[in-house]
C-alpha cells in the first residue's frame, strides 16, 4: 500500500471523524472486508453493520437502498462523493496474482499485512492478515473480476470487522504529517529566503552553469565483476570516468542505489560527475537490487531484501575502495585520491552511505517504534523494521577514508536515530522531497540534518518530489501510477538540474577541495536554480537551530508516536 501526498498547495485528507463518504471509500478500497454477510464496524461499545448486498447493488446499478442511504445520510454525502464511492468499488486493479502471493508472502509483505490486519481484523479481534491476503489473491486470480473491491469481499472467507478507532488513529496520522509537511515547506521558504540575503554571493549569470556537463567529456562506461572473499560476496560495479584526466588527483565518488534499484539507474549523474573529472563507481548491492526484486516476483527467493544487506551495503563500498587501491596504479596510473572519497546514496542506499561516514546501528530506537501496535505513515518503517532481525551487536562500519556524503531521502529515524547520527561529523548534504511517502521529509531527513554531528551540512528540500525517478519506472508501475488522480508527478529535467547542480558543487568543495565552489552551496544559489512548480530550498547548517526548534513545536502540538522524540541542536 502506497499513499503519495500531495504538493504544499494541497490540503491533506481530513480526518474519518468528519465521515464524508469519500473517507469511508478510501477505507473501504484500501482494507478487504467479509461479502458473505455484512460490514462489521466496532466503534468502542457500539457495533454497527452493513449489507454487502448493499454496496453490491450500488456499486453495479448506481442503486442506493434504504440501508445504505441511511448511512450516506449519516455522513452528508453529496452527488459527487456518490459517484467517486461507486467507482472506488469497482475499479480494478491488473496485478499478477502470483507475483502479489508472492509479495505477501515476504517478511516485507507480512509486515504490511500486520499493520492492515490490526485496523481490520476477523470478527472477535484476531489480525485479519491471514484471511485478508487469501482474499486479494482470490481475487486477482478471477479473470473475470480481477482486483476490485468488491470481488474481494466476495472472496473473504470468514466475517470481519473494521476496528473504527484505530482507523481514526491512523487517519489523523496521515492528517497531523500531511499539516507539519506544509509547515515544513513553508519553515524552509522562509529560512532559505532570510539567509540568501545576508549572504555575500557572486553574480551567478556570470559563473559556469553547472547544471550542464564539464569540460572533461566522459569515457565510454567500463563494468567489472568483483568478489570479496570474505563475505562470500559476487556484485558488478559500473565505472564511468572522465574523456580527459584534470590536473592533479581524481576525486572519487561511489554512487549507492536505492531498495529494488540498480546501478544503471544513475549513470546520468555518474556522467555528469565524471565532465567535471571524477571518476564515478556505481556499485551493485545484489541482496536489495532489481535483481533481487525480480528473483522474488519470479518465485526464486522469498524476500524482497535480503536481510543481511544492512551489513552487505556498507561492506560493498567498503571493499569496493580496497579494489580501487588495488587497481589504482596498474589502472590508473596512481591518479586515483582514495584517501578522500565521497559516497552518494539513495533511499536504502543514503543508509550504506550514512553508515560508512559513521552512524551506528540503534538496536533500543528500533524496539521503541516497530514494536508499537499502529505506525504512522511511514513506509520505511517496513525496511527499517527488518534490522531488529539482525544479530545484536555493535555494528561500526566508519570507513575513514569516506570524508563526505550526499544522501537523497535516505532512511534514519529508526534504524540510526539521534545516537546513531550524531555519530557522522564529515561534511554531509541531505536531499528531501515534500511528496515523498517512502521517507517523509519530516521524520527521516529533517531529524536527521538536526542530529547529524558537523556545522559542514545541508538541508535541501524539493516540493513535490516523491521519492523515485519516475522515468526510470517501467509500463506496469507507471500504470499503477496513472491510476492516482491527485498524484502530481515532478518534472524530471527540473529534478535532473537540481541533482546535476548540487553534486557538482558539493564535490568540488568537499572532494576536491575548491573553495571556488562554495557560492553554489548558498540559500541565494537555490533560490536563482528553482524552478515551479517544484520549488528547491537550500540552507545550510545555520538553520539546525531553528529547524529543531519548528520539529519540538509540531511535536509538541501532534501526536508523539509520529513525531515521538524531541530533537536537540548539536552546538
């Protein structure tokens, strides 16, 4: 289950208590209920019903009974929340029935289950996960019906109940972060703009646009295979380096993909990276890729992710530089700086990047949250979560010849926390998009440019940036996308200026140690990039104060389970 939020612009869905009809849609599409009888609704002492028999014919006919007009009475329904119910109810769904078996038979699938199956469980309060999967695979199986709504409660074998006050929990989740989101937003349009005009920048026209490539070309793209012994481990790394070496070192940049990604997927910035003369690695995490996404939907694995990558990713990139030193003077000619590389990661890949530049592992934040009853809205939660299977110990994979990073939507809360973060003291930039439900800004990066231990660190917040490249999705997901009505994709060749920009400008200066460089690092630089409608906001480490101090507020006055700690400045 995937929720995308909305651009700032856009209110968040109000809260169930108000019972319009479009919520108890939204309810009723996302959680399979028992069609042999009735809707069972538990609400405290009271319990309430509805014939299925009723949505069956109203779905089908536009026919709304007398039962069911009693309830869309209750709820104030007009004209419009009518017909956007019906279609809700029969709108299909074209999944692969056996690859969803497949997926809810995962430890990730189960996990997802889990949290379904407390909101709508069987009748008397048992988790309905179990009869709630039989039933979406029944019906994506019939090739008639295929995945409606409706076909599922057909397909429920025994009665359920919806479990009214959790859902109303978890709604006012989804409305208390929707609201501290805009606020965010508009916290980051503020701070950005009162520190552009106290900086002292060039006249940016008159400097190289490093949105466009370098001067240094780039060389036709190299693949190695590698195996470290130790480990067991086989993965392949793409190399992409420049046509003409610069003077000097090379810096190097090790580029990590993110969960069911792949190398390929960020060869534009490798070769953006490699104009201005680095020499790019982009290495293969074979137990979390495509790869492995595909041997799961195929039947060859029962895991989405391997569990042990949460120690495999930071090893790759670990021995991924050992082989770089192994191979710098026969290739290289020596020119290689591996003393001082710089790791970019996406998503579970902003994970191995954080982890090598000094995070730890936070074994006690991970049992306070995953071990709540109901999560917030927060599917990273699902991934970090998996890490309490991990053998307890401590984990250090502090790599010191890593003394930078650049991390996009990375996942933190949980799995490092404020303990584990405070932990990284090189200088790091932090990318956030404020449409992203995989890693929502407010919880994953904005606690985690605060708990970060170093005054060389950046917040940059994109609005409507929604976790993926969502031109690298292929014909099934994009289609899965397109059933979103209010699902406003970002312009990818905005989102490609922005990272072009700000890689090149981060490396210069941490990598390759060009102070000439640092202009572009600027509140006054993001603000001459931007572009609407998917606005960027850059500050640096003189907004920590002021950002814990809006996160301590929005905790103060929401529910502590979605934001459940507060958060202190470093200095």
């Amino acid at each position: 289950m995937v929720a995308f939020f909305s651009s700032h612009q856009r209110s968040f869905p109000k809260t169930v208590k108000n019972l319009t009809l479009g919520t108890l849609a939204a309810i009723l599409t996302t959680f399979p209920v028992n069609a042999a009888q009735r809707l069972v609704f538990i609400y405290g002492p009271i319990n309430l019903s509805l014939g299925i028999d009723s949505l069956d014919t109203f779905a089908r006919t536009g026919v709304v009974n007398r039962e069911l007009a009693d309830y869309m009475n209750l709820a104030g329904v007009n004209a419009e929340q009518k017909a956007e119910f019906r279609e809700a109810l029969s709108k299909r769904a074209d999944i692969n029935a056996v690859q969803l078996s497949r997926f809810l038979n995962t430890p990730t699938g189960e996990k997802i289950l889990t949290q379904m199956g407390n909101l709508v469980s069987i009748q008397g309060g048992r988790n309905g996960k179990y009869a709630l999967r039989g039933a979406m695979v029944q019906a994506a199986l019939d090739p008639e019906e295929g995945l409606t709504l409706l076909n599922v409660l057909n397909h429920l074998a025994v009665n359920m109940q919806f479990n009214i006050e959790d859902i109303f929990q978890v709604a006012g989740y989804v409305e208390l972060l929707g609201q501290a989101t805009n606020e965010v937003v508009e916290e980051m349009r503020t701070l950005s703009s009162q520190i552009a005009q106290t900086e002292t920048v060039p006249n940016f026209s008159n400097l190289p646009d490093i949105r466009q490539p370098g001067k240094y070309g780039v060389a036709p793209r190299r693949v190695i295979q590698l195996r470290d012994e130790s480990r067991q481990q086989d993965f392949y790394v793409v190399l992409i380096q420049p046509q003409q070496w610069r003077e000097g070192k090379t810096p190097v940049i090790i580029i990590s993909h993110g969960l069911a990604s792949r190398p390929e997927d960020f060869e534009e910035r490798a070769r953006q990276l490699a104009s201005y003369g680095y020499l790019v690695a982009l290495p293969q995490h074979p137990g979390s890729d495509f790869q492995q996404l595909e041997s799961m939907l195929n039947g060859f694995s029962r895991e989405l992710f391997k569990l042990n990558d949460f120690v495999d990713r930071p090893l790759d990139i670990s021995y991924l530089i050992d082989e770089l030193e192994r191979r710098n003077d026969r290739e290289f000619g020596g020119r290689l700086d591996l003393k001082n590389v710089g790791v970019m990661g996406h998503s579970f890949g902003g994970y191995g990047a954080l982890a090598v530049a000094g995070a730890t592992l936070d074994f006690n934040r991970l049992e306070e949250v995953c071990g709540q009853r109901i999560w917030g809205p927060n599917l990273s939660l699902v991934l970090q979560c998996r890490a309490l299977d991990l053998p307890r110990k401590d984990y250090n994979f502090r790599d010191e010849r890593v003394t930078s990073a650049l991390v996009i939507n990375p996942v933190t809360s949980v799995i490092f926390g404020a303990e584990g973060l405070s932990q990284v003291k090189i200088p790091v930039i932090l990318g956030a998009g404020s449409s992203d439900p995989a890693t929502p800004a407010v919880i994953e990066q904005l606690q985690a440019f605060v708990w970060i231990n170093t005054d060389d660190k950046y917040f940059v917040l994109v609005q409507g940036q929604a976790h993926v490249n969502f031109s690298k999705l292929d014909a099934s997901m994009k289609a899965l996308l397109d059933s979103f009505p209010d699902l406003t994709i970002p312009k990818q060749d905005i989102m490609d200026q922005y990272g072009n920009a700000l890689l090149v400008g981060f490396a210069e200066v941490y990598i390759a140690k060009n102070e000439a460089f640092r202009p572009f690092l600027t509140s006054a630089y993001g603000e001459y990039i931007s572009q609407e409608p998917n606005t960027m906001y850059l500050v640096g480490s003189q907004a920590e104060l002021p950002l814990s101090q809006l996160f301590n507020r929005l905790r103060a006055s929401r529910i502590p389970p979605i934001f459940p700690r507060n958060i202190q400045p470093n200095n």
